[in-house]
C-alpha cells in the first residue's frame, strides 16, 4: 500500500471521478494565472529582451537553428545550457497557430500547473484526501503552492527552470506513491530542462536515501531511489562533457559561477554583502519557510522536514560564491530548486511512514502545515527581483485583449519592415521582446548611441526614460489600441503613410 494511504470502500460512480475533475481544475487555475501574467508583462506593462525575449524567440519558430537573436550574438543556444526541452518546444510551436508570446506564457502558465498538480496527487494518493472538505483542502493547498512567494518571484523575470522543478517534484512524489517507472519517466522528462537539473535530483535522492538508512531501512530498500540519483548525476555529467566537447571555450559555469581567474572576485567584503543580500532578497520566500520547516521538525521530532533544504546548500553555497551578480544574489530563477525544499515536508510526512510505523497524523494536518509554509514565503519580507515592476494581483487580472496582442504584433512587424521611411531605429527592451529577431544590436536601446531618426518605446516600458528624453525628435505618436508609443523627426506625412493606426501624442 501507498505510504499514507488508508482502505477505503468502492467509490460510488460520481465520487470516482471526482477527483481527477477537481484536478483538471488545479492545474487549470496556475496555469491561467501566470498566462495572464506573462501576456501582462509583454503587452501591458513591458518586458525585456534578456531574458524573456530571448527565451520566448527560442521556443517559437526557432527549431532549425536554435540560435539566440542576432542582437544577442547570434550564437547556438546550446552553448549555454543543454536544454533539448526548449527545442522541442520550438518545433511543437509549429503546429499551433498562437503569437510568440502566447506560446511562452502557455509554456510558463503549464511549468505552475505541474507544480499544483504534483501536490494534489500526493495529497490526495498519499494521504487520502478525496472527498468533501479534505479534497477543496487538497486542491486549495496544491494550487496555493503553485503561487509561493518564490514561484511569484521567479515568475517576475520567467525562465524555463520552473519546469525542472516540477518534474522533479512529479517524480518524488511517485517514488512515495510506490510507482517508481512514473519517477523514472518524470525525471527523464525533468532531465531536458537544462543540464544541472541531473544534479539536484542527485542531492535530493541521495539524502532521501541516507535517510531511509539512518531510519534502519536496508539499502535494498532504497534501490529506485538510489538508482535514479545515479542516473541524474550522469545525465548532467554527460550532457556537461557534451556541451564542453561541442563549444569547446566556451562555459557558463565559468562565466557565471567560477569566473576568470576562478574565484578572483571574492573578498570578504564581497560574502559579507551577499550574506546580507540574502537576509533582504529572500527573507520570506525562502528564509521563513526553512525556520517555519525546522519548527515543524522539532516539534513533530522528524528531522527529515528539513532535507529537502539540506540538498539545496551545495546550491546555495556556489551561488553565493559566484562571479555573475545576480547568479550571486540567487535572484528569482537561480533559486529553483528550493521550490521542491518547500514542498519537502509534505514530502516526509509521507516518508517517514514508511521509515518507521507512526501513529497516523489527521489528513489535514500536512496539508495545512504546508500552507502555512506557502503564506510565510508571500510575507512582504525581504524584495524579489522585479525588473519589469510587475505588480500583484493586477497582473493576474489584467490580461490584454487578443485584439490588443494582435495589434501590438502588427504594429512592431510595421515598423520592422519600415526602416527606410524611418531612418535610424532605436527600440526599448519591451519592443525588442516582442520581435527579439527584428533588430540589431545598435537599434536596442541597451546598447545604441547617438540619437535615431525614431524611437519606438511602450509607454512605460524597461527603457521608456530613456527613450522619452531624447532630443531631436519633435513629433510623438501613440499606436491606437496599444501600448506603443513613437518619437520621430520624420515628416508627419511619412507616419501616416504607415500601414498602423497613429494618433499624436502630447
């Protein structure tokens, strides 16, 4: 029998499929939420090229290819991180007839809707929960997890790792259920996020392992687990000797986490402001629910609470000595793993009862510890990383029109296409997002000099300041229906020959 579960009576008929009804409804919920989200930032308030941009292009017609834009360096993805999920998501985006930046807020919008769903199986195959009250608990507490204050953080500068997290969430979860095949299948699909994710289900498996053997469990008893750690670890070693073998001179891990000379960068003045970092960035969406998990090791005398945040201090430890600033800081999508630390708990409750025979705990009581865990990490203590000033819940709930993508998409594409009418072009990063192929290095105005012929910004977008002060361009527009906003010192006949609704702009 399952760890947690209990014999219960044949279902009635309608309570059979009740459950996985109120499923579809759990993963349905994050998933709409962070779609919103994501078409929020693209078209209302404005995103960025790096990241968002660049990973949106990657995934949506790109499969032949697999290069980053032009304005990046042109150079093949793979060279950065191994990541075949991202691929395949580029060659599926072939069939299906959504914008750019609709497949990657579904992509990102799927990544949270794993999340919940992992925890609804686990709740409701692991402790029983399938009926009544205990099944909204389940559902309630699945989907709530799905939206910690760390997946909210990440979620504000989005990246694909998200997807990892959930696989290898997916496949613990089925290792506790006893369905060790469906663990392998989940860490095989986890496997193609990117080429680390081997190396966290390593750490989290094999301290699941030792675990079962200080409980006085037999090391035979571990075998699945020991051997799907194993197998993650080589998959990431292998895809790491793959990658260094293909694009020779060329290593993230160098750049962002060792540096050139390695490590060169440290002072101890450096650790110390890192260490403090650490205490502002990530005060509630990590810091407060690992205090909040050792309580709930201490109090109910399970040490294996705190495992799951024990696997993730390697992770911890070469991000604080990292060469790159933000990789440094470990803000949003750098903290990934301690998504599944959170769920942790959960996790153990299930373990140990299979460890050792413990009296049964009351259904609800995980559930609810779990959510106490969830509400400390959205506690406004410490700041996410928010590059794109992204605010919460109105970006949940202030999706843009269809009509409105539309036009965004049609107007960006015109003014693409009309650079000898226009001059010199400068975009902001918002623009650039949203057609990351369309423009040069020198038109992005991260990196342009001197003053264009027009300027296309959102209205408050990533570099809508800057944009906004250039001199020398006297006549301003705004394309109806949209956020876009243009600055030219074309004839004002030349703006209205283009094929895009414009009105002046005080």
């Amino acid at each position: 029998m399952a760890a947690g579960t209990t014999s219960q009576p044949s279902d009635p008929q309608p309570q059979r499929w009740l459950a996985p009804l109120v499923a579809v409804v759990v993963f349905a919920v994050p998933y709409l939420l962070f779609d919103r989200l994501i078409l929020y930032q693209f078209y209302l308030r404005g995103s960025f090229l790096l990241d968002s941009g660049l990973l949106a292009g990657l995934i949506w017609h790109d499969a032949a290819t697999f290069s980053l834009p032009p304005s990046l360096g042109g150079e093949n993805f793979f060279a950065f991180h191994a990541a075949p999920l991202l691929w395949l998501l580029s060659a599926a985006s072939e069939l299906f007839p959504v914008s750019m930046a609709q497949w990657f807020a579904g992509f990102i919008g799927v990544c949270h809707g794993l999340l919940a769903l992992a925890i609804f199986w686990l709740l409701v195959a692991g402790f029983g929960m399938r009926r009544g009250a205990l099944l909204a608990l389940a559902a309630a507490t699945a989907v709530a997890f799905a939206c910690n204050g760390l997946a909210l953080a990440i979620a504000r500068y989005p990246h694909f790792e998200t997807f990892g997290a959930a696989g290898l969430l997916f496949c613990c979860v089925a290792l506790v259920l006893g369905w060790p095949k469906i663990a392998a299948v989940a860490l095989l699909v986890a496997l193609t996020t990117r080429e680390d994710i081997g190396l966290h289900a390593f750490a989290f498996l094999s301290v699941w392992a030792v675990a079962n053997r200080l409980a006085g469990l037999p090391w035979r008893h571990s075998a699945w687990i020991l051997g799907l750690a194993l197998a993650g670890a080589l998959a990431s070693v292998a895809a790491l000797v793959a990658q260094h073998l293909a694009f020779p001179g060329h290593s993230s891990f160098v750049r962002v986490y060792l540096g050139d000379p390695p490590y060169a960068h440290l002072t101890a003045n450096l650790l110390l402001v890192r260490l403090g970092g650490w205490l502002m960035v990530h005060g509630a969406n990590i810091l407060l629910p690992a205090i909040a998990a050792l309580v709930w090791a201490a109090r109910t005398r399970n040490p294996f609470v705190l495992a799951g945040y024990l696997a993730c201090l390697p992770w911890a430890l070469l991000h604080v000595l990292a060469a790159s600033e933000l990789a440094g800081w470990m803000v949003g999508y750098y903290a990934y793993p301690f998504l599944i630390a959170m769920a942790w708990p959960l996790l153990a409750v299930a373990i140990r009862r299979q460890q050792i025979a413990v009296p049964p705990t009351p259904a609800w009581a995980p559930a609810t510890g779990l959510l106490a865990l969830v509400a400390l990490s959205l506690l406004p203590v410490g700041h996410d990383y928010d590059p794109g000033r992204i605010t919460l819940p109105d970006a949940f709930w202030r999706a843009p029109s269809t009509a409105q993508q539309a036009a965004t998409d049609r107007a960006i594409a015109t003014i693409a296409a009309a650079r000898p009418l226009l001059g010199r072009l400068e975009v902001d990063n918002s623009v650039a997002a949203l057609a990351p192929f369309a423009f040069g290095r020198a038109e992005v105005a991260t990196w342009a000099e001197g003053t264009p012929d027009t300027a296309v910004r959102f209205a408050d977008g990533f570099d809508a300041a800057k944009l906004r002060a250039l001199p020398g361009l006297p006549r301003r527009y705004r394309v109806i229906g949209t956020e876009l906003r243009l600055a030219t010192n074309r004839a004002d006949a030349v703006m209205r020959s283009l094929d895009i609704p414009l009105l002046p702009d005080p």
